[in-house]
C-alpha cells in the first residue's frame, strides 16, 4: 500500500549526527556536511526565522522508514506529515 507523505528537514536544526541515515537511506549527507533528502520531489525553501529547510514529497511504502528515521534524530529536525492528514 503506498501513501503519500511530505518529509521536512530543518536544516537549520539539523546538527549532521546522521542517525537518520541509517534508518533512511534516502537520506544522505549534503556537501555541506548536514542532511539531504533525496529522491521525492524536493524543495529547499527559506523559514520563517531565516533558517532554511527541505521539503520533499513522496507517495510510496516507505513511510515508516521516514517516520523511523524522524523518531531517531536528537534534535527533532525531521518531521513526517500524511498528506490529508493535517
Ligand atoms: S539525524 Fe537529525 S541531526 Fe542527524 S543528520 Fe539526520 S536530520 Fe540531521
């Protein structure tokens, strides 16, 4: 069954631990040294308080490996959203 889910970096809180890696391999390590999100239709957009995240959208079987890899950051920077859900 697939589902469609928007996964949200704040790349601002993003601190590069890279436990979501592991959990998620679409994931991944930017040239910046903090994650990425690959695959998806991804977006960097700017927030609110100057900081800047990476939406990206997708519509498959793998939200528990987003959603694993959300409940393994420390810093909370990952959040996972079912679409027509909010
Ligand atoms: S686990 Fe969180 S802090 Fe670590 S790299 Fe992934 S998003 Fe960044």
């Amino acid at each position: 069954m697939t589902t469609e889910y928007r996964v949200r970096l704040d790349r601002e809180a993003c601190d590069g631990v890279f436990a979501c890696l592991v959990r998620d391999d679409r994931f991944v390590e930017a040239a910046d040294g903090l994650a990425g999100i690959e695959g998806g239709s991804s977006d960097l957009a700017a927030t609110s308080d100057g900081g800047t995240e990476t939406v990206a959208a997708f519509d498959d079987d793998r939200l528990d490996d987003a959603r694993q890899a959300a409940s393994a950051c420390p810093v909370d920077a990952i959040d996972v959203t079912v679409v027509g859900d909010e």
